[in-house]
C-alpha cells in the first residue's frame, strides 16, 4: 500500500469512530433510562479514544501537512481529556461533541487533500 493509501484509509476509520462516538454519546442517556446500561462501560469510552489515536497517528504518520497534523493532534488531546473530565464539569460533555465534530472535520479534509495528490 502506498502512503497515501494508508492515509486515506486511516482518514476513513477516523471520521466514522468520531461519528459514532458522537452517536453513542448521544444515545447513551436515552438507553440508560431505558435500562439498556452496556452502552455506558468505561471500555467503550477507552476504545474510541484508542482507535481516534490510531487513526490519527497513522493519519500524520508522514507529517504530509503540518498545518492539518497539528489539527487534528490538538482536537484528539481536547477529545481525550473531555471523555475524561466528563464528570467534572457540564463543559467537558459540549467539549466530546465539539473535539469529536473536529476530529470529522479534520479527516475529511485530509481525504480531500489526498484524493487531489
């Protein structure tokens, strides 16, 4: 595979974990006062912010553009440490959709970027 393939794809599995991250965040208070209380495990949580990492490593693996790279780097740390303040502060919660939405945004313009290369 070539770099930009490895790119390309990585940018994929980002964008759709951030989504439903963003999906199950959503959900989860719903389902919960529906009884439905797997959604909520704290390994749940921990996979998206490992596989958000993931993507976004092998995304900036090359340093192809610095300015995108540095982007999604700093959406990532604000993501982890919303999920992870969550129940500190009303903030953190606003702060996961905001980082997660970030995150999308960042993907899809570095597919965009790659798709012209």
């Amino acid at each position: 595979m070539t770099p930009t393939k490895n790119r390309y794809w990585a940018d994929k599995l980002g964008a759709i974990s951030s989504f439903f991250c963003i999906i199950h965040c959503l959900a989860v208070p719903t389902l919960l006062s529906m009884g439905i209380g797997f959604l909520s495990d704290p390994i749940i949580t921990f996979l998206f912010i490992l596989v958000a990492f993931i993507s976004i490593y092998k995304t900036t693996q090359g340093n192809f553009m610095k300015g995108i790279s540095v982007f999604l780097w700093i959406a990532f740390t604000g993501f982890a440490i919303s999920i992870l303040l969550e129940e500190r502060a009303e903030i953190f919660e606003y702060g996961m959709f905001i980082f997660s939405s970030s995150i999308i945004l960042g993907h899809f313009y570095n597919m965009r970027d790659c798709l012209r290369t």
